[in-house]
C-alpha cells in the first residue's frame, strides 16, 4: 500500500496499515521534509509524539513509491488533491485501487474529491474513507469506527479487509455522495461550534448547532443524489460529533480563535495544517444556491470568515430567523 500524503492523517494511515502486516510507503510531496521523516521516525510537525515504525518506506519519489503497489491512499488535502492527480496521471495509474481520505469540496469546480479523482484517473477503482476518526487517537490505538464507500461492493469490502482491525472498525457503503458531502460540510458546522464555545456558550447551544446543523447538511445531501439515512451514521452525524467537541479539531479551533477576534489571515499563518472547514465555507454557499438549499448555518459562518462579522452578532441573527417547523420532508 502506497499513503500519498504526510500529514497527520496520512501517517496515522501509513502507520495502522503497517501494523496490519502491509507492505507501506509513506510519500511526501517534500523531499527534505521526506528525509527528515525516515531518519527522525517521528512526524513532529503533524503528529508529535507517534513513532512511525522502521519497516514503512518514505520517499518524495512519486513514481517509485507507485510501481507494483495496487492500492492508493490519497490522504491529500482537498485544495490540493488536482496537483497531485495530474502527476498521477502522467505517470499512468491503471487498474489500481484509489481510496480518497480527503474531506471537503473543490472551491472553483465545486466537485468531491471522488469526482476529482474520476477525472483523472479513468481506469481506477475508487473508493473514499470517512468517519470520526481524529489521528491522534488512532494513532494511540483507541477505538474508532469509519466508513469506506464505493460503487462497487466488492471494491469497498476489499478496502474493509485491508484497513479493519482490532481498535479500527470499518463498515461498507455505496453512498459516495452522501458519505463525502458529511464529510465535507460537519467542518463547517465544526467552525461554528467552535465560535459558540469561544463566545462561552453551553451544551445547549452546541447540541442544538448539531442538530440543525446536521439538518442542513441533509437536505444539501439528498438534493445532491444522496442517501438521507447516510447522515445519520459515521460519516454524518458521527464525524459531525466529534469535529465538534474534540480538542484535536481544527475547525473547531478556528472557530474559537475568531470568537476571541482573531482574523482569517491570522489564523491561517497561525498553522501549517489544513482546516478544510474554512474553503468549504465557500463551497458550501455556492452549493446552497446551485441546489436551492436553505443553509442558515453556512451561510453565517461564510460571513464570519469573509465579510468580517462578528461572531455574536451571526448567533443572535440566527436566533431570531423567521418561526418554522423543526422538520421539513427533503426535496431531492
């Protein structure tokens, strides 16, 4: 197995899979960082404290870290997943298994990444991996359930075999859909809750952005060919949960820097990891208009990040919208 990607996440991959028994290569797209990684055995700016095991290769060579491998993790974060298919491209990826780990929507083209990929890579078998899974813990060996989808069931029961174990329960889905718009659109939410938490609100405040939130995150969903059943397990309202209220979440963690009047170029210099949550923003006021979808949520946490309002005020505007019913049927 081949991880194409250093951050936390690609390691904590690489590092699971290793302890399966796989064959992995770990790639980095730096080749210092790269070198720095097999000779530390520790990725100290993504994952301090793991030790990444001897037998895992890690390598900036592209194609080396390709030749002879069948399966593919992309663990790339989303903004930058294009760069990376076109090289993979030039190089000739066929009749591989490619299992998409990225979770957020293309700002220009408004595409999942499963989408990106089939652009790309026409011969390939695509899978995506979701679900609340923070790398921190699964690199400690805590127990944690995902969820990896695909068209093909015989491709999505493969990956199952290969990734579950002991502490890393995986089960099988053919929503891609579904499964990558909760994972893309519980970061935005996450932004919120992280502002309410800043502000000094309570569990009341968070439980209720979790479920409205998960509300609107559903009806985009099934307006976009989704499961509406599918939001309601690992990668919906699982991933939502826990991107929430885990300290180890970065959406969650901008949020609370702009609570306390930090601003988005501030908190973007603050870090070199991606909080996906803060593009998908973006994306996910386009995708509101493009289908026609009420996205309250969204929409005050897109004006937080770019038009500068303040985060007390979008609770109090958010508060007192028009009376409705709590449920409404979705409209695909």
């Amino acid at each position: 197995v081949t991880v194409l990607g250093d951050g936390g996440w690609g390691t904590t991959l690489a590092i699971l899979l290793s302890r399966r028994g796989k064959n992995v290569t770990l790639w980095s797209a730096f080749p210092e960082y790269a070198e720095f990684l097999a000779k530390k055995r520790e990725n100290t700016k993504f994952l301090p404290g793991a030790k990444i095991p001897k037998s895992i290769k890690i390598t900036s060579d592209l194609e080396g870290a390709l030749k002879d491998i069948p399966l593919i993790i992309l663990a790339i974060p989303t903004a930058y997943l294009r760069n990376i298919l076109f090289r993979l491209k030039k190089i000739g990826i066929k009749k591989k298994v490619v299992v998409s780990a990225a979770k957020g929507i293309e700002r220009k083209t408004l595409l999942r990444p499963s989408e990106i990929v089939s652009l790309f890579l026409d011969d390939v078998s695509i899978a995506v991996l979701s679900g609340p899974s923070h790398a921190e813990e699964v690199v400690r060996d805590i127990p944690t359930c995902v969820v990896v989808a695909s068209r093909d069931r015989v491709i999505a029961q493969f990956v199952q075999r290969t990734f579950m174990e002991e502490r890393f329960r995986v089960y099988t889905s053919d929503d891609m859909i579904g499964v990558e718009v909760g994972a893309a659109m519980k970061n935005v939410v996450a932004i919120a809750a992280g502002a309410s938490d800043g502000l000094g609100f309570g569990s009341n405040t968070k439980a209720a952005l979790l479920c409205r939130g998960l509300m609107e995150i559903t009806r985009l969903g099934v307006k976009m060919g989704a499961n509406a059943n599918t939001f309601f397990g690992l990668s919906g309202l699982g991933d939502l949960a826990t991107t929430c209220m885990s300290d180890y979440s970065r959406n969650r963690r901008v949020g609370l820097m702009l609570a306390k009047g930090k601003s988005l170029k501030e908190i973007m210099a603050s870090t070199e990891m991606v909080a996906e949550g803060i593009e998908t923003a973006r994306s996910a006021l386009d995708l509101s208009k493009k289908y026609d979808v009420e996205m309250p949520i969204a929409a005050e946490v897109y004006r937080v990040l770019y038009e500068n309002k303040e985060p007390r005020r979008a609770v109090e505007d958010l508060m007192l919208r028009e009376a409705k019913p709590e449920l409404e049927p979705y409209q695909k």
